[in-house]
C-alpha cells in the first residue's frame, strides 16, 4: 500500500517535516550523501530518534542470509528512510521498500527524494 502523505501518522510527519528543512535550507542538486549528513543533524535537532546505515537482516524461508540490508535511516525503531537525489521515484524504487519492509519484517517506509525542486516522498506500508 502506497499512502503520498504522512500526515495521518505523527512519526513519518515528523521526519517528512526535518527532510523538507533540509530540502528547504540545501536545495536540489547535491548528493544523496550530502543530504543523509544534513537530516540525520536535523533529526537530532528534533530529538528524532534514528539509527543510520544500519544493517537489517534479510530472510530466506526463514532462514537469515548473509547480506543485509543498509538502510539509510531507522527512524523511531519501526521506520525504514530511504534518501533519494533523483529526477523522480518510480515505481522500481516503492518495490525496493516494499522489500525491505518484507525483508526486515518492519512495516512502514519512507522514500524522501531530495533530486527536484520540491521534496518528493512516499510513505509505504506493507502488512
């Protein structure tokens, strides 16, 4: 399930509202990089909770593979982030949250993509 706002959920509302601080402070333009650094300064700022770059263990009939996932943030425990710097986000990027959230057995995404002149994110949810 794809919802486009986080306004009915007060935790992805809050990082959606740090990441356009972000967008609104650094612009398009830089790399994903650049902006990972500059939210996880704003979600502290906030008293966001979040881990970055950590690993989540992905499953193959029930059994843990070798690889894991890196994502990019973890925010409140239970939110997989994942920065983009693109033109757009497609449909391959919402099916690589979807993955993830399968994967990691967390149930709710976030794609915020910093690559156009206004911020673009996604909230996923998979059950």
């Amino acid at each position: 399930m794809n919802e486009s706002t986080g306004q009915r959920d007060p935790k992805t509302y809050a990082i959606i509202g740090a990441a356009m601080d972000v967008h609104r402070e650094l612009g398009c333009g830089f790399l994903e990089a650049v902006y990972q650094e500059a939210l996880a300064l704003e979600l502290t700022a906030r008293k966001i909770p979040f881990e970055r770059e950590i690993g989540l263990p992905v499953f193959y009939k029930g059994k843990q593979l070798g690889t894991q996932y890196r994502a990019d943030f973890v925010c409140f425990d239970s939110i997989i982030v994942e920065l983009k710097a693109l033109d757009r986000i497609t449909g391959v990027h919402e099916s690589q949250i979807i993955n993830y959230l399968k994967a990691s057995g967390l149930a709710v995404g976030l794609i915020i993509n910093f690559g156009q002149k206004s911020l673009q994110y996604r909230r996923l949810i998979h059950t």
